[in-house]
C-alpha cells in the first residue's frame, strides 16, 4: 500500500469542476510534482492533502490512515507556502520552535532541535533575524525548516520558489532536494515550471483542466509524453500535422515531404501530429536511416549557449537548436536549408480528428 | 530635491500650526483665571472639585470596556469574514458606516424605546450604554482591524499555522493578534477619544459621565472649562501611552517588530 494515496478525488466550486477524478498513489520517500498551466487543479490537489479544501468526492490516506475529513492541524502534513508565511512577530528560530510548542515538545528537545534545523538550511548565524531582516531566499528556506522541524509524514511545497529571482530559484532548488533526500520525506511539489519539476522529481504529474494528463519519471514525461498536451507543455516542441500514407511502415507525409518514423504508426485516422524536439533536429542532411525536410531560414535567435533557428516548412514553423561555438558558420536568412532528425525521434501524438471520421 | 523638501516641511509646519495653535490658545487662556497675572488657579478649581475625578473615572471606565467589547466582537468577525465570507465585506463595510448616517440622538431614543420595558428593562443598566459606545466605535475599530488584516498575509499566516498543528486560539493569540498590534492600538486609542467626550448617549441616558460634565461646567464658568479641556487632553494622550506601554511588554518579543527597522 502506498504512503499518500488520493482515491477518486474530486474539487467542484459551483458546478465547475476543478479537479476530477483524482487518482494517485505516492511512495514513501518519494518526490512527486504537480506541473500544469494556472487553474490546472495543482494548487487544489495540494490544498485538498493539506486540509485547507475538502474534496467534493474521493478519498485521502496518508500512512493508511483515512484523512479526508481531518482538520489540517491534524493531518501531520507540513506545508511550504509561495510566499513564505514565515510569521513576521517571530524570529527564525521562534517560527521554527512554533509547531515544537504546538505539539508540546520537551523544551529540553525544542532547542537541539531548532539549531539542528538551522543547521540543515545553512542559517546557524540568522537564527535572532526577523523575516523582513533576510532575503527571499532566506526567507523560504526558514519557512522550509519551520515545516520540517516538526517531523510530518508528507511535505507540501506549493510553488516555493516562482518568487526568487532566477540564481536564487536554482540554487535553492538543488538545495530543497537535497533536504529532501537527507530527510527521506514524502514530497508533493506543485510548480508551472516544468524545468523545476524535470529536475527535482522522481516522478511528475502533469494536468491539465483538473485531470492528470500523464504520471510518469521525468525521463518518461520528457521522452514518451502520452498526450498532445504533454508533449506541448514539456520542453519546446515543434508539432507539424502530418497525413499517415502507410501505418504499417511508419511513413507519413509532412507538406508534401516524406517522414518516416521508426515503428508503425498506430493512429486510426489519416492525420496525425508529429511532434519533434528543437534539440533532435540538425542542420545536415539525413542518411539513408533518417529524414530530411526542406525549408526556408526565417529567424535566427542567439541564446547564448544555445542557436535557435526558425524554419518555415509549408505552414509551419520548425524550431531548431544547437549549441553555439564560435567557428560555426550559419546559413544566411531566407536560404534554403535542409533539416535532418532520427527515425525515432519522431513523436506521434494522437490524432486530429475523430476515429469515425477516419475511415473513407 | 531642496525645493521638495521645502514644501513638506511648509505642509508640515502648517499642519502642526493647525492643530497646535488652538490648544495653546486654550492653554494660555485657562492661565488667566486671576486678573493680571498667570496661575494656575482654574486647575486647582478643576481638582477641587470631586465630580471631575468622579466623572473622568466612570469613563475611563466605560472606555475600557466598550474596547474590550467591541473588540471581541469585531476582531473575530472581521478574520471571519476575511477568510470565509469576502462576499460579506460590501455589506459589513455599509453597516459600519450606519453610525455616522444615524445621529447618536436618533440611536438613543431608540435604545430607550427598546429597552425601557418588558422583555427588556435595560434602561438604567451599564451594559446598554457601553453598547451604544460599541455602536458609536464600530466604524473605527472595524476600519482599523481591516486595516491590520489586509497588512497581513492573514489566509498564509493561519494555514501556515494550522499546517503545524496549531489551533485556532493560539493561532489568534500568538499569530494573528501581535501581528495586529498598531492596529489594535489605533482602534482602542479612537474608542477611548470617543467615549471619554461623548455626551449625547450619557445625557439621555442619565449618566454621571465625563462629557456632560465638561458641558456643565463649560456652561456655568469661564477658565475652568479651558483647563478642563487642557487636562483631559492630557490625560487621554497619558493613557494611550499607558496603553501602549503596556501593550509592548505583554507582546515580549513581538515588539521589536516596529522598532527593528
């Protein structure tokens, strides 16, 4: 049985609903993110778990024990919150001694207690400081410790970090999953920034309208998206409608160009999308084993490691990266190039139009 | 910059000279009680008389608990309302403004048509002139505990809380409440301004209390009503210090908040 298990889980505000059937089992030790667009029902999931919205339908366990209906104060679930929430009359230390007194810890207890969470955040020195004394960053990092000092069965962060500035978000992201990894504890992470979900999680949710579109390893998420939507939402992708000429060999036909992908292609209808990511296409030519697509150089967008350049193929525009190097010559705007990519990069999404319309 | 900097201190000295000038207007004419010289005689006439400190110390009575009852009322109703009926705040806001609409008269002879007989004989009890200052404050003490809520992150400060297992009394008294400290100050700090000169309610209710008793001696003398006025002034700024004072010892730590900076 899993630690956090959501059965069923239903949120309606009025008759809409916001998030349907909810279903999720989580390990224990485990780091899973919600990822997905705003109103995408992460933050209500997450606020479900922790107590603060009571699901509409379904169930929540946490450790075998039935939570639904449990106030949050007794959930025993710890919760990290976008804008920090640290108390402004407390110092660090008296935020983090706040859920110790709460449970009526042993004051011989709290203090040991209180400076080894200081030390698990790099703050030994900022324990007297008043939140409005430290940075952002500092800030969410008390509040991390506040959460963690009192030992919870899961960890809730609700965007921790999309209020950082960037170096600060990226360090500390490193930094939340270290904790997290030395702690061992349950974690669900809610984020929009699918890099921040890509890098920290064992595995990812990805919703999207209230409904979990994929459950998967960031690998998985990132390499096999099982829908439209992930694959758009995931990384830059470049999505070109293409029409199936033979589903047995794989061979489809994008505005005119052959493509040949490196299976047969499942898809019921005649169309489908074809999904290629920006980094798996070069600027050769393909050999025999690979394809090749014809285009005009519409853009170029230096990126500082990364080269960016927009083909237009037909009606659509093809986004390509490579890396930067100085010595690398690039085709002049409005110049004929090739597009070479692998077989098997090749993603078929799912189809465009309905199954009853496929067959003639 | 210079120039700027100018017309602030213009703004400021004229609004000093606003409120400044009258008071040392009084001051220096409640010196004047004995012909040609300056003394301090219409303070010692204001002292002799017991009914001063009788009147005063009904209320700074009824001062204090009308900021105890209206703010056990209006605290938890506005946090209420803030977190769970924000559809609520249009018409809490109109309702607090009904005290200014209404004259006090009109308040007052409706609490004595009310409350004169069976099933309520309340006329001659405390309670219901401490609720009708409650009334009279609403606007102040609601607006000021707004005011305090919305300077908080209120919704993340409790479910931070809640989130660590604490209830909701030590989520008010250790979370919400020092967090609202300024705020708390003000609302009791114009309850007592109001109560301490009020005069309407006290008269038609027949109250021993500080304002009519201003209003008396204001009738029948010259230069004591100035030197109760000057003393009142006094003693109500006394008291908010007083209040203050102790407010930052009772809040410990809570009060390095403010002076941190």
């Amino acid at each position: 049985m899993a630690f956090l298990e959501l059965e069923g889980v239903v949120k309606r505000f009025g008759r809409a609903a916001v998030v349907d059937g909810f279903c999720l089992a989580v390990e224990e030790g485990e780091f899973v993110s919600f990822l997905g667009g705003s109103g995408c029902g992460k933050t209500t999931t997450l606020r479900m778990i922790a107590g603060f919205e009571s699901p509409t339908a379904g169930s929540i366990r946490i450790a075998g024990a039935e939570v639904t209906s449990v106030a949050p104060n007794r959930r025993g679930v710890g919760m990290v919150f976008q804008n920090y929430a640290l108390f402004p009359n407390m110092t660090v230390r008296k935020n983090i001694e706040f859920g110790l007194k709460v449970a009526r810890w042993r004051p011989a207890e709290i203090a040991p207690r209180v400076t080894e969470m200081l030390e698990l955040i790099h703050m030994e020195e900022l324990g007297e400081r008043y939140p409005h004394q430290m940075s952002g960053g500092q800030q969410q990092r008390a509040a991390l410790a506040r959460a963690l000092a009192v030992r919870p069965k899961v960890l809730l962060l609700d965007e921790p970090l999309s209020a950082l500035d960037a170096k600060i978000r990226q360090r500390l992201r490193t930094e939340i999953r270290e904790i997290q990894q030395k702690t061992g504890i349950t974690t669900i992470y809610v984020t929009h920034d699918q890099e921040e979900a890509l890098s920290l999680s064992d595995r990812i949710v990805v919703m999207q309208s209230g409904r979990i579109e994929q459950v998967g390893t960031p690998h998985e998420i990132y390499n096999r998206p099982a829908t439209p939507f992930v694959a758009s939402f995931i990384g830059n992708l470049n999505v070109l409608e293409a029409t199936v000429l033979d589903a047995t060999l794989g061979l489809l036909s994008v505005d005119g160009q052959e493509v040949r992908t490196a299976g047969p292609v499942s898809a019921a209808g005649p169309r489908v999308t074809l999904a290629l990511r920006p980094e798996m296409l070069s600027l050769e030519e393909g050999s025999a084993r690979a394809n090749t697509l014809e285009g005009n150089l519409i853009n170029i967008i230096f990126l500082g490691s990364i080269v960016r350049l927009v083909i237009a193929i037909g009606k659509h525009e093809l986004i390509l990266d490579r890396f930067n190097a100085p010595h690398f010559a690039l085709p002049p705007l409005g110049s004929r190039v090739a597009v070479g990519f692998a077989r098997d990069a090749c993603l078929i999404t799912g189809e465009r139009e309905p199954v009853a319309a496929a067959t003639p | 910059m210079t120039i700027r900097r100018g017309w602030a201190w213009l703004w400021m000295s004229l609004g000093f000279l606003y409120f400044f000038v009258p008071l040392l207007a009084t001051f220096i004419f409640s010196l004047h009680g004995k012909r040609g010289v300056l003394s301090f005689i219409a303070y010692r006439h204001v002292f002799a008389d017991p009914q001063f400190l009788a009147t005063f110390t009904f209320s700074l009575q009824m001062a204090l608990l009308t900021i105890v009852v209206g703010l056990t009322l209006i605290i938890p109703t506005v946090i209420y309302i803030h977190l769970r009926a924000p559809w609520a705040k249009p018409i809490v806001e109109t309702f607090s403004l009904l005290p200014f609409v209404i004259p006090p008269i009109v308040l007052v002879f409706g609490l004595i048509r009310m409350y004169s007989g069976p099933p309520f004989n309340l006329v001659s009890s405390r309670g219901l002139l401490v609720a009708g200052y409650v009334v009279l404050s609403f606007p102040y003490i609601y607006r000021a505990v707004d005011a305090g809520l919305r300077a908080m992150d209120l919704r993340g400060l409790t479910e931070a809380a809640q989130s660590l297992g604490a209830s909701w009394g030590t989520i008010m008294f250790r979370v919400v409440l020092p967090n609202m400290r300024v705020s708390l100050l003000s609302a009791a700090f114009l309850t007592f301004s109001i109560v301490i000169g009020e005069l309407t309610l006290a008269v038609m209710l027949a109250w021993p209390a500080f304002g009519p008793y201003m209003a008396l001696v204001g009738r029948d003398l010259a230069y004591e009503p100035a030197a109760l006025a000057i003393l009142s002034f006094l003693l109500t700024w006394g008291l908010i210090g007083l209040i203050q004072l102790a407010s930052r010892s009772l809040a410990g730590q809570g009060s390095a908040v403010g002076g941190a900076h």
